[in-house]
C-alpha cells in the first residue's frame, strides 16, 4: 500500500486512544511553545535527545507527505512525559531508554550520538519485526507488573519502544498539518451520518 493511503487509514487503529483533558493541554501548549522553542527537550540529555530523533524518524519519515519530525513530535512526547505521566510511568521510561542504548551500544561498539539511521533502522526491525507468536509472548511480558518480570532488559525495552511508537503516532495524527492536508478536514462538518465507507468520503476526519 501506497505510503499517503496507509496514513489515510491508520487512524483507526488509533480509535482506542483517549486522551484526557492533561494530553489536549499538552497538545495546545506544543503548537503554541514550537514556534519560540523548537528544539526543547527538556526531559532528555544530548544522548538522549539523538536516539528520540532517530526513533521518531524511522517510524513516521517523511516521503511524499510531512514525516513526524516535520511536526515536532519529540516536543510533543518530551510535553507527555513532564506533564502526563506519573512518577512510575516515568521511571519506567528511563528505564527502558538506558536499557536500549546499553543495547545498542553494545550492538554496535559506539555510543548512541555517533549512530546513524540504518544502525538505529537495524535495532528497531529487530524488536518489531518478529512472529506472531513472539507479539503474544511480548504481549504477556508487558502486561505482567514490573516486580514479575524475569527479563527486565526485555521488558523495559519493549515498555520504551512501544510508548514510543503510541505517542509518534498520537502527536502526528493530532497535528495541525497533518490534520488539515492528510486527513478530511471541515471544520463546519453537516449532519451526521453512520455508517459511510471510508471511499465515499475520501479519508478519516481529522475533527
């Protein structure tokens, strides 16, 4: 599938996502501070800041439509973690992100800031493209608590990646740009009606 239809019809695996009142002050606050304050990341190292860039790359890149840095989703993701997340959300985070680049560091013999996309491409395709069966083992793993867990490397990682993916996706589709010129934006929508194939009115409504 052509990349531009797929980002068409994404949003529905979306449709479980519920944002609370805090993630749309987030999402407001970032469209407002991205035009002074672009590259603020306050909640990451220099380290740090590179392997986000890297991840958010490679999971929404940009082709013949905006990719996810074009709309400032590392701000919107560093917006979640200081304000969203609680102190053991958080914590699991920055366990994960430690455990992943030991994990590339010791792939790869270099630290993280030396590493380009293909090496960062090469690790992500490992943990991602695996067997059904491996989703549903990993599936098991994250729903266990975290005093259960045997292999934690594993566990953190995945705890990582994932929340990852969930908010590069999240921060692109609630984007302005994206909003407006991927999705069917009106912003005077007229009455509703059920049930209408997706090919009958072009794409997902953004609103």
């Amino acid at each position: 599938m052509h990349r531009r239809e797929l980002l068409k019809t994404m949003p529905v695996l979306l449709g479980g996502v519920v944002a609370s009142s805090t993630l749309f002050t987030v999402l407001v606050s970032c469209r407002e501070e991205v035009k002074s304050e672009q590259s603020l990341l306050s909640f990451f190292n220099d380290e740090e800041r590179a392997v986000l860039s890297h991840l958010v790359g490679l999971i929404l890149p940009a082709s013949d439509t905006v990719g996810a840095m074009d709309v400032n989703v590392p701000i919107f993701i560093n917006r979640v973690l200081e304000h969203v997340l609680n102190r053991t959300e958080q914590m699991q985070f920055i366990k994960g992100q430690d455990y992943f680049i030991g994990k590339f560091k010791s792939i790869f013999k270099k630290e993280v800031s030396q590493g380009n996309q293909s090496e960062f491409l090469e690790i992500l395709t490992a943990y991602f493209d695996v067997s059904e069966d491996k989703q549903q083992q990993i599936f098991k793993i994250m729903e266990q608590s975290e005093n259960d867990v045997e292999n934690e490397e594993l566990y953190y990682i995945y705890k990582y990646l994932t929340f990852i993916r969930h908010y590069t996706l999240y921060g692109y589709y609630t984007s302005e740009i994206v909003g407006k010129e991927i999705l069917n934006y009106d912003p005077f929508p007229g009455a509703y009606e059920p049930c209408v194939p997706v090919t009958a009115v072009g794409n997902s409504s953004s609103i």
